[in-house]
C-alpha cells in the first residue's frame, strides 16, 4: 500500500515539474556598499567562472536596489550611491556585458507584480521561519517594528528567480532559506495554476573559507561597520598593510612555538585564495599548502612569511582587478549605459514570465478570447 502511495505522489511531481529549456543564472546583491574579498571569494570569483565556462546559456546579475531599500528606506541615497558602486565591482572582477547581462532590479518592474502574486502562497508563519530574515531582524534590531516591504522581501527574492526562470542561483550559504522560499513557492503555484515557473537550484561556494571568509581581525564575519574588511577596490598598498595587521595565532609568539590553524585568518585566507602552483612562484622550499601548515603547527614558521605569501597571492590576484576597475571608472557613462541596455533585456524576460503566470492564472482577460466569449453568449440569453 504505502509504495503505490509514493508512486503516485512521484508521478504527480513529474507532472508539474517544468523541464528547463535553457541553463540560466540568476544572482545578484543588494548595493549598500561596495563590495570585498568576502563577497569576491564567496560569489564574484564563481560568477566569472561559470560565465567564461560556457554552460551556461543565460546569465542575469542583478544589482537589488529595491531589496536594499526594504531595510533602507529612510536613507536612498546610500543604495543610489552605491549602485556605480557595485557595477564597477563586478565589472572589474571580469563578468563581461558581452556575455553577461547586468541589470537593476527595480528598472524591471514585472518583478513587483510577480512578488503581489506570490505573496498570496507564502503564509506569515513561513516567512517568520524564514532563518536569514530571522537573524536579520536581529542584526537590524526591527523586532517590534519590521517594515513590511523587509518582512516580504523573500517572496520578492523568489520573483527576482522565477521572473528570469533561472535554474542556477549562485549564492552564499546565508541565502539557503531564500532558494528554499523560492522551491516552496514555485511548487505551489505550479501545483495550483499550471506548471509554468522553474524550480531553482543553488550553488554554494567551493570550500569552507570561501562560504564566510572572516573578517582581517579574526572575527567571524567581514563587515564593513566592523571595519574588517579587504575591498576590491583598495590599493596594493592597504591590501598589504591590512595582510600585515591580520590576525593570527595570539599563542604563536616565538617564531619556534607551535602554531595553531584553527581561527588563523592568513591561513584561512590562504585556503580560499592558494593554488599549488603559487609555490612555485612564491614560495618553491614548499610543496603545497599541507606542507607550510604542518611546519606552522610545528613550530618554526613565523607569522611575517606566511603573511607576505599571503600577499604576493593576493595582490596578483587583485591586481587585474584594480586594472579593470581604472580602465572602467574612466568611462562611467559608460558604465550606466551597461546597466540601462542590461535593464531592457532583463525586463524582456521578466515580461514573457508573467504574460506566463497571468495566463496560468487566467488573469489575462483580454487575451481570453473564450472568456469573452463565454460572458457574451450568457449576457447574449
Ligand atoms: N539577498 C541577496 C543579498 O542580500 C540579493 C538578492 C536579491 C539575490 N535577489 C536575489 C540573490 C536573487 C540571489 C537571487 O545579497
């Protein structure tokens, strides 16, 4: 009994399921600062990755003003501000508007009317289990005042994914819960309309460094209020100086004394940022990572070399960076114009989904001809 049982719920999920035509990526992030290496290790590494890969056939990067705005409301200025901010970022990191589309989430206006729809199959009970708005309205102290538009903003995330039928969400492991909401709302609108909208999947960052990447001090989250950070837009000269004042291991005080990895930020940092062939390169008396760890945990590795192999990894890795971003920073006009032609692609898409959501909701009256029809004939008696 309990196997036919299964059975049918199977066949029914392949029923309602959508199949995919196309690859597509859908991220994005909120500009309420520009963003650092946490964010570069985290997710903007990635992005650049998957986009040169070639497996993918469509990839939206969306800069979320109006999600900065749910917990910004008194103060646009800061999100309009930032905006350039972050474009320059992720242009700098190597997504290419070529191949990539960039775009500003509230330039396409499809995804509000998508979110007032969803809004309808997510229960206020669910979003107060939502785990990141939880934590967040604990981070923003909003307990007995959360702004409404802050509460929702999930159901907003799931129309950013679904307006773009994304596949893939390339995100941090804090935005679990948000793929979660979004699966959860697919599902059911699928289920109770027609099958119309893709189910996503996330990709999480490739190691543990990368999933949080602490901050220069030791502590656990970069930040900028915390000061902690390493952008991607400083010089080579803060990079260095902030490499040099990391925090290590307080115990480590003679260069002979064992050494501790655990909640060291260089090698923590030299897990998200080191390839064996840096080494060769920088440090050719080592093999390999596992290599200048055990001699660190044995005693007789100081704190300056591990730190300066630190930094040459890092500054050939940012110098790119800070090439591109000069390069582009001198044509900002430019720049918007990026984002603008991204905004009108972007919305295209959003457009075909919710002439599909409307029709599965059969909220498209005037394409109805048969509803017309239906209403003539009984007013026509
Ligand atoms: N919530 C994400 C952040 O805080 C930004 C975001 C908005 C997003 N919409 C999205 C990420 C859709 C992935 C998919 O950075």
């Amino acid at each position: 009994m309990e196997e036919i049982k299964t059975e049918t719920v199977v066949q029914e999920e392949e029923i309602k399921k959508v199949i995919p035509a196309e690859r597509v990526i859908l991220t994005g992030d909120r500009p309420t600062g520009k963003l650092h290496i946490g964010h570069y290790v985290g997710s903007l590494r990635r992005r650049v990755e998957l986009q040169n890969s070639g497996e993918y056939d469509k990839i939206f990067i969306m800069i979320a003003d109006a999600q900065a705005l749910t917990d910004n409301a008194d103060n646009p200025e800061k999100v309009r501000q930032n905006i350039i901010e972050v474009a320059l970022d992720y242009l700098s990191c190597g997504l290419d508007p070529k191949k990539t589309t960039l775009f500003i989430q509230s330039m396409v206006p499809e995804l509000t009317e998508l979110t007032f729809y969803y809004m309808n199959l997510v229960t206020v009970s669910r979003l107060q289990r939502n785990p990141t708005v939880k934590s967040e309205i604990q981070a923003r102290n909003f307990e007995t005042s959360i702004p409404v538009g802050f509460f929702t903003y999930p159901i907003s995330q799931a129309a950013d994914i679904t307006a773009f039928q994304a596949t893939t969400v390339p995100v941090g492991e804090d935005q679990l819960p948000m793929i979660e909401q979004t699966k959860e709302i697919v599902r059911r609108f699928n289920y109770i309309y027609a099958p119309t909208l893709v189910e996503p999947d996330s990709l999480l960052p490739e190691n543990q460094a990368c999933l949080r990447l602490p901050g220069i001090d030791g502590k656990a989250k970069m930040s900028k209020s915390l000061g902690n950070c390493i952008y991607l837009s400083d010089s080579e000269e803060e990079v260095r100086a902030k490499i040099m004042s990391m925090f290590t291991d307080p115990t480590h005080i003679k260069i002979t004394d064992p050494g501790h990895l655990e909640g060291n930020t260089v090698f923590t940092y030299l897990d998200a940022f080191c390839k064996k062939e840096h080494f060769e390169r920088y440090l050719p008396e080592y093999q390999d990572l596992e290599e200048l760890k055990a001699h660190y945990t044995r005693g007789g590795l100081g704190d300056i070399k591990v730190k300066k192999f630190l930094n040459a990894i890092m500054q050939e890795e940012l110098e790119p960076i800070r090439q591109r971003r000069k390069q582009y920073e001198m044509d900002i006009r430019g720049v918007f114009q990026i984002l603008k032609e991204g905004s009108l692609v972007a919305r295209e898409r959003a457009v075909q989904t919710l002439e599909a959501v409307k029709a599965a909701m059969k909220i498209n009256y005037f394409d109805d001809l048969e509803l017309i029809e239906e209403q003539a004939q009984k007013y026509s008696k």
